[in-house]
C-alpha cells in the first residue's frame, strides 16, 4: 500500500519560510546628500550575493515640490572601480482642485529606483550620485540640496512568486494526499428519523474501518436557544462479529454543537473512530444515542442520526485504532 511521507506535507511552507528569513534578515540605511551637479560618494556598504535572494539597493529622493531630477548613478567596488551606471529621472509634482463647491490637494511622484542585482564579488561598495539637472516647473535651475535615502538589502526575493508558488505546491500537496487516502474499499451510508442505526458489512485486512456519527437535536416546538448548561450526548457504539459476538462496546461522552439562522436554533454531534481488524470478517457496527436533552427547558429530541462506515481507510496522520479481536469468545 502505497504511503504519503508526513514531510512532504510540509513542502508548501518552504516558499514562506524562504519569505520569512529574507524579511528578517537586516538592511543597511544611508542618506546621501547631494548638492547642484557635485558627485557625492556614499559610506561603504557591504553586498553579499546570499543563498536566499538577490541583493537590493532603494533609493528614494527627496523632492521639493512640482521638480524634476535628472541623478547618475555609479556603484564603486573596493578598489573604485564603477561596476554598474545608469541615469534615473524623477519628479514630483502637487496642486490643489475645486469642483462643485468642494477642493483639496493633488500629489503625484515618482522618486524611487529598486537595484536587484549580483555583485561580481562580496565585498564592500559604494555609490557616487550625481544631480544632472534639478529643474521647478518652469524649467529653471533650483540649488536646493537633494537627500535621497539609500536602503541596502542583502536577500531580497520575489514576495508575490513565493505566495505563488506556496498556493500552488499546498493545492498539489492536497491533490496528491486526496488521491492516496481519500479512497475506500468500500463504504456505506445510513441515515434515520431515530436514536440508533446500524450497519453489518464485510470489512478488515489492509488499512482501518472508520465509523463517523452524526446527529442533529431540534426542539419540537420551541425556537428558544440552547441554555449555557447543556449536559452531553451519550454515544455508545458497539461493534458484533458474524456469529453476534460482541467484539466492542464503547461509551463516549459528546459536546453539542450550537448551531442559529434566522431565529432557529439547532445541536449537532460528530464522532469518528477508527477499528483495526486484522482480517476480514463481517461486523456490524451499532450506533446509539441519547434521544432527549434537558437544559431546563422543553427537551432537546433527536431529529436524525447518520452512521457512516469507511473500510479500507489510510490516514496521513497517526490516528488512534482500537483493534477488534475476531478470536474472543462471545459474552
């Protein structure tokens, strides 16, 4: 029988973990302050091409309003030497509006460069930023000082391909666990206006028999909520083999679960237990449960009651078995 390693269910988180560890991991700040076409060199910096992601350099310039930039920018390594240039322009631009007798102000920029980049060896480097132009909104030289905040990351990733790639791997991780221990051998379904069902099958050998049980409590003619007493529902559930031996006999307390919509209230009960049988036999699996609650007002009476038997069942997770022994004598 084929068998889901439990780590692979883990395989989705990688991704994240990935995101995770680059977002921990610390940044280095600068501020460059760059005066009317003077080449202004930055403190050094280190950059690492890291197992996690890139390294990134942000840079965001500080503007005064309705301005234009014309930056060059130089990364230097160790010995001075320029490794990467290239020329960004920016602006900002502000105003107010009025219409229909309402008015405000307006902002709109584009003042930030994002570097993803492998350095061609780790070390240290640094930045040599020239202001090419500066202009108002007239065209007009400006000499105002421009700070343009640097940010350097050693990992960065693609945050948007990993949440991607993490849906992706847990809907394939969900697909292939359904395909292996979503299937039965066979499987049998009996729901009555009653207290108490009972199923008889033939079942046992490789994987477990499951038995879920499910319950629905109503009362008759009143709409009045559950009290905050509510006492549990008793299940007994037993199990007889093919000459009527009694094979199990359990007794499990269950938590109702309150349930309203619309001014109606109801209780639910699930229970699931799974049986070992080593062989294969015919068993009769037997559900009961309590037909009344009392919580000090009209009882709560049983609706319905389903019993629902799976054989042949694998789970991904260790689960608790009793084994039903085919060999005890009949009490």
């Amino acid at each position: 029988m084929v068998r889901w390693p439990r780590w692979c269910g883990l395989l989705p988180l990688l991704p994240l973990l990935v995101l995770a560890l680059s977002a921990l991991a610390p940044s280095r700040r600068l501020a460059v302050v760059l005066g009317p076409e003077q080449p202004t060199i930055s403190e050094p910096f280190r950059l690492e091409a890291g197992p996690l992601g890139s390294p990134q350099i942000s840079l965001r310039a500080d503007l005064p309003a309705n301005s234009a930039l014309e930056l060059t920018l130089e990364l230097l390594d160790s010995q001075d030497a320029v490794v990467l240039a290239l020329s960004k322009q920016a602006w900002r631009e502000s105003g107010t509006w009025s219409e229909g007798g309402e008015s405000g102000t307006w902002e709109e920029r584009d003042d930030q460069a994002d570097l993803a980049l492998r350095p061609p060896e780790n070390g240290s480097y640094r930045l040599r930023l020239t202001t090419e132009e500066l202009l108002d909104s007239a065209g007009q030289p400006l000499q105002t000082p421009i700070v343009v905040q640097v940010e350097v990351r050693q990992h960065r990733v693609d945050a948007l391909l990993l949440w991607f790639t993490a849906a992706i791997g847990l809907a394939m991780v969900r697909i292939l666990q359904s395909s292996v221990y979503g299937n039965w051998r066979q499987r049998r379904a009996l729901r009555l206006e009653d207290s108490r069902a009972a199923i008889r099958l033939r079942a046992g050998g490789d994987g477990l028999l499951r038995a879920v049980v499910r319950a629905r409590y109503e009362r008759p003619s009143s709409d009045r909520p559950p009290a905050a007493g509510l006492p549990p529902v008793r299940l007994e559930l037993s199990v007889a083999g093919p000459r009527g031996e009694q094979l199990l006999q359990e007794a499990l307390k269950l938590v109702p679960t309150r349930h309203s919509s619309d001014g109606d209230h109801w209780l639910t009960v699930t229970q699931t237990v799974h049986l070992r049988l080593a062989q294969r036999e015919s068993v009769r699996v037997r559900a009961v449960l309590t037909e009344q609650l009392a919580d000090g007002g009209e009882p709560w009476a049983i609706e319905w009651i389903e019993l629902v038997l799976e054989d042949g069942v694998v789970c991904p997770q260790p689960v608790a078995a009793l084994p039903l022994d085919l060999n005890r004598e009949g009490g």
